[in-house]
C-alpha cells in the first residue's frame, strides 16, 4: 500500500501523528480567524481526538477538510454550549463559515455547492450554512431525517468529487 495513501488512515496512531505533524499548524490559523487565539488550540487538539476516538478505518481522502468539519463543529459545540450557559442568543449568526477556508477552496467549495441539484444544495445550506439540525430541516422540508441524512451525505460526496477534480 502506498505510504502516503496509508498515513490518511484515521485511527491508526502512526496515521494520526502524520496527519499532526502535516496539518496542526494550517489548522490552528484557520481556526484562529474564526475562533480567536485563545480557542484554536483547544480545537486543534480536540479535532484530533475526535478522529482518534472516532471508528474511521477508510482512507482520507482530503485530510485537511476533514480536520477543519471535525474542529468547525467542535468549536460550533463549544459555543452553542456557551450559550447554553449564559442565556445568551446565537452568535454563529454573525459568522461567516467562510471565514476558515483559504480564498481559492472558497470558490472552488462554491462552485460545487451551486453545482448540487436543488433538492441536495437546500439540505446541504440550511445544515451548514444557517446551522439547523436534521430533525429542524426535517420539519421545515417536510421530509423525514432519514431523507436528511442521505441528502446530506449525498451533497457532501457531489462536492468532495467535485474538489477531488481539481
């Protein structure tokens, strides 16, 4: 097997250090424009312990966005459990999620968003983009979660083939 192919596997903790060593770094200044400084430690490590806890035996196929969704949405967890807390209203709002990707992926990631049939690129939006959860787009569709999901897992391989093309 190709070493570069089997250092992409997850929880392997030789794989796991590769993908430290290679992409801890980028990850930490993504972060830092979205969450701050003082956040994006935190979510560098918990992204990596996440993927370390999680089931993944498949290969990664893009590592990097990969990382990013698992320590975005740790730092989305974080927040919404801070405003659990305090009482206060959402600040992921004001957000720009595109705040986090590099200018050129943006409009590549655009592109293949815009590029999904509608019934796909509705689902994929109001998860990612206005932050709803499967069981409120379930409800505002009026589709099941289950239709939800597979949309949601159907938009997400569309857009990864798409940025695999590049």
């Amino acid at each position: 097997m190709d070493e570069d192919v089997d250092q992409h596997r997850s929880t392997e903790p030789r794989a796991l250090e590769a993908l430290y060593r290679r992409y801890a770094a980028w990850l930490r200044r993504a972060l830092r424009r979205r969450f701050g400084a003082d956040a994006a430690d935190d979510l560098v490590q918990e992204a990596y312990l996440r993927l370390a806890q999680s089931r993944q035996s498949k290969v990664i196929e893009h590592p990097k966005a990969f990382l990013l969704r698992i320590a975005v949405n740790a730092g989305v967890d974080r927040q919404r459990y801070a405003e659990r807390r305090s009482g206060a209203g959402p600040a992921l709002a004001q957000e720009d999620p595109a705040d986090a990707v590099d200018h050129d992926d943006l409009l590549i990631l655009k592109e293949a968003i815009l590029g999904l049939p509608p019934i796909l690129r509705d689902v994929f939006i109001l998860s990612r983009f206005e932050g709803l959860t499967y069981g409120e787009i379930a409800e505002r569709l009026g589709i099941s979660v289950k239709t939800v999901e597979w949309r949601m897992s159907r938009a997400i391989a569309l857009c990864a083939a798409r940025l695999a093309e590049r």
